[in-house]
C-alpha cells in the first residue's frame, strides 16, 4: 500500500497492529470486501479500540485515484437530514436562480468508511437513511423542486454502548452484521496493548512504517476478494444448511438467511476459497444472527457460541436426512422410470411385430423425465415448519395454552434482574404483553421543543411544516416562502426606482421552516417499596405497571429513570438511560420492607430532574409516583411529604402522575391528597390491573 498521505489526515493507528478483537476485525474485513452487507454494529464498553479499528480499515481501503486512501467520514449525532444525504445548494440559488444539489456526507464516503459513534442515539430518521444508501449504493433526493442521485458505496460501521440505550429491534435487524468487543481478560494482553499504543504516541510515523508490509498485504488481500467476489459459488447444500440454521435460531424474516449467504461468500474469498464451505457459514453466524433474535424490548439479546454450535448441529442432521430422502426418491423414480420403460417397449413390440422401433427406450425416459419436474422434487428445499394450526391439532389442550416463553423462562437459569423482592414479583408478570393489553399512554398537551421521539408535540427538524420564520433555530430552508420574501422586497425596490430588476435574494429575504413532530420525554418512575405495599402483594401489580409503561417508553424513545422509596431513604435505582433492560433490573432489585420515606423520595426525584436539566433544559419529564400514600418514615412525615410534593408540582415542563396502590375496604385517600397538592391526576392501580393497563391518561 503506498505510504502517501492524504492531505490534512493524520496518521492512523494500523490495522493490524491491533491486539486481539479478531471477531471485531473480520466483522470489519467482510464489510470491506462487500459493502453491500449492510454495515457492521459493534456494540461494547469504551476503551475497547472500535474507533481505532474503524480508523485502521479506512486506511486498507482504495481511494478513488491510485495512491489515494478510502473516505473515512465521521457522522455528528447533532447531524440534520439535509447534511447527511445533501440539500439545495442556496449558494447557487441566491447567485443565478439554479436549483443544484449540495452533496452531503453520505456522498463524501463513497469509496470510504461512514462511521458513526454512539449509532443507538442518532434519530431512526437518520439511521434509515444511512441503512438504505449503505445497502443500495445510491442515495437519491427528492425535494424543493430538486431530483438527484449520487453514489453511496461505503462501509457503514456504528458503535453503541447497550448502557446508553437500546436501537429498535426493526434498525438493529437491518445492520447485516454485529460483533459485541471487551476488554482483554489476560494480562500479556493487555501489556501488549499498552506497549503498542505508547510505541505509536511516540512516533506515528516509524510505528506505521513498522506495519507497513502487513498493511499493503492486507489491503491488496481486499482489492483481490472484491473482484473475486462475484466468482465465488454457493453451493445448494450451503444454502440449505443457512436456511435449516435460521429456522433453528428463529430469526425473524429472510434478511438473515441473505445476509449469511452474502457474508458466507465475502469469508470464502477472503479464504482464497472458490467455493463456499460449512466453515464458511459457521464463521460468519455468529455476526448475522445473534442480534436478530430480539423482538421486542423484553426479549432477551445475544446468542452464545453454544447455542450456534448446537443449531448447526442440528442443521447437520436435517441435511442428512434430506440428503437421504433425495437418494431414496432418485431410485423410486429410476425404477418407476425402468419398469416404465420396460412396458412400452413390450407395448411397441407387440403392435409392430418387432422391437427396432425409431425411438428407444432412451428416448421416451428423456420425454418423461422432461415432465416429471425439478430434479429432487419438492425435498430440494428445507421440510416446511409447521404451523400454529399443526400444532394445536395433535397436542393437548393444556399445551396449547401454554407461552412458549414462560415454559423457557421455567427452566431459566436465575437473572440478576429477578433477584430481589421485586424481582420475584416481576416473574409472574407477562413482560411480553400476551396478556392481551396495550401500554399506558402519558403524553404532555402543548407544543414543546425537546429532544426527537415519538410522545410529545413538539417543534422539531422535520414533521408537519406549519410556518415560516426568518430565525434559522437549525431548520431548514423554506424555498418558497424565501423566493415570496424576495419577489415582495423587489417588487417595492422596482416600484420605487421606477426600474426593471431581475429578482435577486439577500440573506434578509431567507425563511425557515418550522416542523411539528414528536419529541421524547424523560420519565421518571418514584416507585414505593415500603413494607405496607409488600405486606398487601402490591407488588406484582405495580410491575406490571411499570413494564406497561417501560414498553410505552421504548417505543416512543423515551429516557427512563428510576427512584426508590423504602426503608430509611430514597435513593436513584436507575440514573436516566434509555436502556430499557436496566431500568426493568433496577426494579426488579429493589429492596422492599420498612417504612415509607415519601418526602425523601420526592426530594431525590427532584434532585434527578434538575441535574439531568443542566443537561438537556428542552426534555420535557412525565413523574409516574407508585405509591399509596402513607409517609411513614421521620418527624412530621405527611406534611413533608405534601410540601415537596408542591414543590414538584411547581417545577416547569414536569408532568407529575400519581398511580395510587392503596388497598383494602378501608382506603385513606392519602395518595390523592397527594396528587392534589402537586395538580396530578390519580390512576387506581386496581383499575389498571382489572382493565388489563388499558387506561389512558394524559398530563396537563
């Protein structure tokens, strides 16, 4: 590879100097060798040199001119729509009236790397975008009055922190692959690794020179696979065994079986192979099919090497029998065909008095194989799974009834999310939602300005355009309310002159529009876990409560954050995150037991709201308190209890909602003087529970 830099670009760590992570680096080979894979998602703590691969494969890759190195394009999370995909040029616009397309990152990658840090919290807008022109190599715009397309062949590589928050099942499925990194567990590792990192801080340059050799090798060990690629076959026992592993992992849709087939060719040539071999899908499995497996946010994620190996293996012995059942029907059928034969000749003997007929026997077992159909029948593909129906019709009832689910999760080893109290309550409770409900609704009326989900009203970068503005406030240029301003300005020019002008556009004539979409909120569970709930076995109520709104939130890209209230003080279970699997862990171990120190939970919950504030001032908060009411704990507990309660409700852009849990024949009221004293609405958790968590309730 030549050692000519490109102008203004570092010099990188190299590829192959990395240490260890070999999953990590083929994930990122394969994708260099076809592109079309999708991009690759690693997912990972910090520190576990993503970037730094991502960076190294950048350098392998061929640039658009000899000598030149591939497109490495950092995408902001802060990035619009219109400077990812490309815009109106408004330069060209204002200076002759031409309405020209402004490339945007997507095109500057061609070639390259498109690498996006912390992907989970980029809009699903963006995400879509990136995961059509990665998988096309095209991207296509189509707006104000302009039509363009331009090329788009780059390796899309995305890095998240599942502590961050989750992607949606539906974006995680179109990643053709994903790897998740750690940490070297060895020591002579970790060494190596710093030895290495601190040789490169010293001199780049000799470091780099150092690799040289390795990186040029590798790099025309890539230029070399993708113009094999095409060559390399697909054997139908290979794409019998990716389709029989599929159906064995259940993966959802046929993306996966695509993709392997694809990444199965990519290892192969990379193999020097001509031919794809089991090897070949065994290495790439576990990049395309483990992060399918996950339906819902529920679900569990991840697919161990054990598992795999176990599929395979089933696989195995399915192609086995198939094999045999296309022997077994290739003899039936030569000897249908041989006694066939042997009948018509006697036949044409008979009727022509001797057996030197014009066409032998040859001849008419050609004619009837040509209408006996496909070789192999219909046993070429895998058997076909059963239906629900098939099922249902030769079992028991009691096993029909049965939640494929909740029988696994019997024989489940125990989770640090169902430790506690709460946590054995939370295993009775459908986390699913087959219990035929839909989740809570919480959403503020008004039109706000935070952070893009899909609860709240709220003026965002796209939507529904309702106006025109001449403050920018980073949205995107009206054209025609622009072209409106300035035909105006140059009409009272015109008339005051008393000349004829052509239109011209100054910057005081530019419009912007303002959209009207959604935005997510920061919702905040103050969940009470005093004795007098446990003693009443609130507790699997309130988390089924709580897994109804947790599912609300996932959908509409909430964050979440949790405080518990119980014993002798409050404290924050869960800080703000929109990772939906810890905030059901920080629940389901909360201690339980004690009395009830409601104000000091309150208290806590303001604290959280007004340092996550100083972080994000637009997000607006929705309080859920799972509460019954009965402040216990310290002097004069009720009445501080209703005084920070005033507080909370005198906080702006905070919705507060009290979801009572009081019980009994004998009820106090106490959670509803409570919501009073803070303007809430109150929710009967009895109600909930009876309905199925079908109310619908709405903060004002």
């Amino acid at each position: 590879m030549s050692n000519e830099k490109v102008a203004g670009r570092r010099e990188q760590f190299p590829f192959t100097a990395i240490v260890g992570q070999s999953a990590l680096r083929m994930a990122l080979l394969l994708l260099s060798v076809d592109p079309r894979l999708g991009g690759v998602l690693i997912q990972g703590e910090k520190g576990t040199a993503k970037t730094t691969a991502v960076r190294g494969l950048a350098d392998l890759l061929p640039g658009h001119a000899p000598g030149e190195r591939g497109a490495f394009v950092e995408l902001p999370l802060s990035a619009t729509e219109d400077r990812v995909i490309g815009s109106v040029d408004v330069q060209s616009l204002v200076a002759d009236g031409s309405a020209r397309l402004q490339s945007g990152l997507v095109s500057a990658a061609d070639g390259g790397v498109l690498y996006v840090d912390e992907v989970n919290l980029l809009a699903d807008n963006l995400v879509d975008v990136l995961l059509d022109a990665a998988a096309t190599g095209q991207v296509s715009v189509e707006r104000d009055g302009v039509s363009a397309s331009a090329d788009s062949r780059f390796a899309l590589v995305g890095t998240m922190n599942p502590e961050e928050g989750e992607l949606r099942p539906q974006l995680l499925d179109r990643f053709g692959l994903s790897v998740e990194v750690t940490a070297p567990g060895d020591a002579a590792e970790r060494v190596e690794v710093i030895t290495r990192r601190l040789a490169f801080e010293t001199d780049p340059a000799a470091f780099a020179e150092e690799y040289s050799d390795a990186e040029s090798e590798l790099s025309a060990r890539i230029v070399d696979a993708r113009t094999r690629l095409a060559d390399v076959d697909v054997p139908t026992r290979e794409l019998r065994r990716i389709a029989l592993v599929c159906l064995e992992t259940d993966v959802q849709g046929l993306r996966a079986d695509v993709v392997c087939a694809r990444a199965a060719k990519a290892h192969a040539v990379l193999e020097r192979r001509s031919e794809v071999t089991e090897a070949d899908v065994r290495a790439v499995a576990s990049f395309v099919l483990p992060h399918r497996r996950r339906r819902d946010p529920f679900d569990p994620t991840g697919m161990s090497e054990a598992e795999l190996d176990e599929a395979f293996e089933t696989a195995r012995r399915q192609l086995s029998e198939l094999e045999d059942e296309d022997e077994d029907d290739g003899e039936d059928d030569q000897g249908q065909l041989d006694a066939s034969d042997a009948g018509d000749t006697a036949t044409a003997t008979q009727e022509g008095g001797d057996d030197g007929s014009e066409e032998g026997p040859d001849g008419e077992s050609g004619d009837d194989s040509d209408g006996s159909g496909p070789p192999g029948g219909p046993t070429d593909g895998p058997p076909p799974r059963p239906t629900p129906q098939d099922d249902a019709a030769g079992a028991d009832p009691a096993e029909t009834e049965e939640n494929p689910r909740t029988k696994d999760a019997e024989h489940a080893e125990p989770d640090s999310a169902t430790d506690g109290p709460v946590g054995r309550a939370l295993q009775g409770v459908d986390l699913q939602g087959n219990h035929g409900s839909r989740p809570l609704l919480f959403r503020f009326a008004g039109t706000g300005s935070g952070a893009r989900g899909r609860r709240s009203k709220a003026i965002t970068s796209s939507g529904r355009s309702v106006r025109s503005a001449a403050d920018a406030r980073g949205s995107r240029l009206d054209l025609v309310h622009t072209v409106r301003s300035a035909a105006q300005r140059n009409a009272r020019e015109r008339h005051e002159a008393g000349i004829s002008s052509p239109l011209t556009v100054h910057g005081a004539d530019l419009r912007y529009a303002q959209r009207i979409g959604r935005s997510g909120d920061l919702v905040v569970f103050l969940v009470d876990t005093s004795g007098s709930m446990a003693a009443r076995r609130r507790l699997e109520l309130v988390a089924r409560s709580a897994v109804a709104v947790l599912r609300d939130a996932y959908v509409r890209r909430d964050v979440v954050g949790v405080v518990t209230a119980g014993g002798h003080g409050a404290s924050v279970a869960l800080a703000p995150t929109r990772s939906v699997d810890l905030a059901v862990a920080s629940l389901g171990n909360a201690p339980t037991g004690g009395r009830t120190p409601l104000a000091e939970g309150i208290a806590e919950t303001r604290r959280m709201l007004s340092v996550y504030r100083l972080r994000d001032p637009a997000r607006r908060a929705i309080v859920l308190m799972l509460t019954d009411g009965r402040a216990t704990a310290g002097k004069d507990a009720r009445a501080r209890a209703l005084a920070e309660a005033r507080h909370l409700g005198a906080m702006a852009h905070v919705a507060p909602v009290v979801i009572d849990c009081e019980a009994g024949r004998v009820r106090l009221g106490t959670a509803g003087r409570l919501a009073r004293a803070m303007g809430a609405p109150v929710v009967p958790l009895d109600g909930l529970s009876e309905g199925g968590i079908t109310e619908l309730v709405r903060s004002h």
